[in-house]
C-alpha cells in the first residue's frame, strides 16, 4: 500500500519529499508550496478597489509595495468571513503570481513541514471534478494528542493553477 500512495503522489509532487507552509482558514488546514512564499505579515488596512474583480479583496501597503490581497474564499468556494487584526496575510513570490505582488489572508499559520510522497494523495480532476481543480493532494499527518495518535487531513493547494486561471479571464 506504502508504494501505491508514494506512485499517486508523483503526480503532485517533484520529488519523495517537499516542504509545505501550512495555515489554516475557518476550520480546515492548508498547505502551499513553500518555495513561493516571500513572506508572512500581521494584518493590516486593506484599501477596497472600486468595481475590482471579484476574487481582489483590495491591496495594501507593504514597506511602500503595493500589494493585492486576493480572496482565496472565492477560489476554494468556502464561505466569506468577516477580516480580524488576528488573521495573517502570506505575501507569495511574484513570479508565483505571473510577476504581481499579490498576498492571502488566512487565519493562522501554523508551520513549514517536510512532506514526503507516502503522506500525499494526489487530486485528480476525474474524481474531485472542476469545483476542486486548485487542490493539489491531501496530506495525511500524525498528530499527537492526549488521548493518543490521530490522522489530520491537509489540503494542498496549487497557487500556480489558480493564478494561471486568473490571468486566463
């Protein structure tokens, strides 16, 4: 069984091993590649653009940067929620972003993990269908508690296919 998880991660993943930032958004757990991440800020005042598309919150002002803040609740079709000065914003490389300056709020980021392919079921558009096309895999995690071991479940997201899309329309 170890050889079939490892054979559908090759799918998803360049590699036996990759290193994820992981965060969380509501109650769920995301990841994303760690290689595109510049940097992690508190929150701070979003500027709404008028008549902007609908999955731009607005931008900010990072160290006289501008940046877009995109909503990933419209790509990942979760509920919006309300913005808090305890939530983060991952700020992704530019050429992540087809060369923008563009950052994500989520609510928590919690750590940057090595992966390796046995922990990572690849997504594949026959089974999850086109509402699911920007999740890359799940990883499956250990995770200690007090009651014992347990499985946790982390959504891969694939940040290149959805800016992809976004510069497609």
């Amino acid at each position: 069984m170890e050889a079939d998880s490892s054979s559908n991660a090759s799918g998803c993943m360049k590699g036996d091993s990759a290193e994820v930032l992981e965060f969380s958004m509501g109650a769920e757990n995301y990841a994303l590649d760690i290689n595109i991440v510049r940097e992690i800020v508190e929150m701070m005042p979003i500027t709404v653009i008028p008549r902007a598309p609908v999955h731009i919150t607005g931008v900010i002002n990072l160290r006289g940067e501008i940046v877009n803040i995109v909503n990933l609740n419209t790509f990942l079709k979760i509920p919006a929620r309300p913005i808090t000065k305890d939530q983060k914003i991952i700020v992704l490389m530019p050429e992540a972003a087809g060369g923008n300056n563009v950052g994500m709020i989520v609510d928590n980021v919690s750590s940057v993990t090595e992966i390796s392919a046995s922990q990572v079921d690849c997504m594949t558009d026959s089974i999850a269908g086109n509402d699911t096309k920007y999740i890359k895999g799940i990883i499956t995690q250990d995770q200690e508690t007090k009651e014992g071991g347990r499985k946790t479940l982390v959504i891969w997201l694939d940040i290149h296919k959805m800016f992809k899309d976004i510069e497609r329309n």
